[in-house]
C-alpha cells in the first residue's frame, strides 16, 4: 500500500432502525451494493466508529466505510480510518527477523510469531 493513494470510499448515513429506509441513508445504500457486487462484508470496527469492508475494483483494494456516528459526526469515523492507514503505510527499518535475532519490526495487529 506505500505510495498507493489510499482508497476509501464512505457511504453517510444515520445509524439505527428508525433511519434505515429514509433518504438519509442513500450513502449505506450504496455503499452496500458495492460490497454485495464485489464480494465484501461488512464488521463493525469500534476503534474507527464505523462499519468496514475491504473490496477489489479494477486491481485496487479499495476500503468502504458505514459511519456508525450520525451524519454529523462522521468526520471523526472518516479520521480515525485515514490515520489507521496512514500508520500502516509508514516505510519501516525491517520487515522480519534481523541478524542479531531480533523479530524486527511488524505491524501490531500481526502479533508475534
């Protein structure tokens, strides 16, 4: 994903039953349709108030987001996924195991190995 553009794509919408089938919610709409199209899945993901699904378009991962915050508060969704992203795409030291037995650097949700 380093130096990708990182892609994202945020359907808006008001979370809860009573918003389901207003006009509101034409961003959730849409954005379900992609990920039933191209074969994603929507998980709730807390740490960025929202609902994600990882999809392929045209050879691009591409991430789609459902802020699960009202309509108004989705900048704060939208931040949290970028700079998750923007850690992850950061160039690191090493990748695996160094010389000196060290099990290098790797991304925290790996865990050890």
């Amino acid at each position: 994903m380093a130096g990708l553009a990182l892609r994202i794509i945020v359907g808006l919408g008001n979370p809860g039953p009573e918003h389901q089938v207003t006009r509101h919610n034409a961003g959730f709409w849409f954005v379900d349709l992609l990920a039933r199209r191209h074969g994603g899945e929507f998980r709730d993901y807390r740490k960025y108030s929202g609902e994600t699904a990882k999809i392929g378009i045209e050879g691009h991962e591409v991430v789609l987001l459902k802020p699960t915050t009202y309509m108004n508060r989705s900048g704060l969704s939208i931040r949290q996924l970028s700079e998750f992203y923007k850690r992850q795409a950061r160039p690191r030291a090493a990748d695996g195991p160094g010389r000196a037995g060290g099990g290098g650097r790797r991304p925290a949700d790996r865990g050890p190995s």
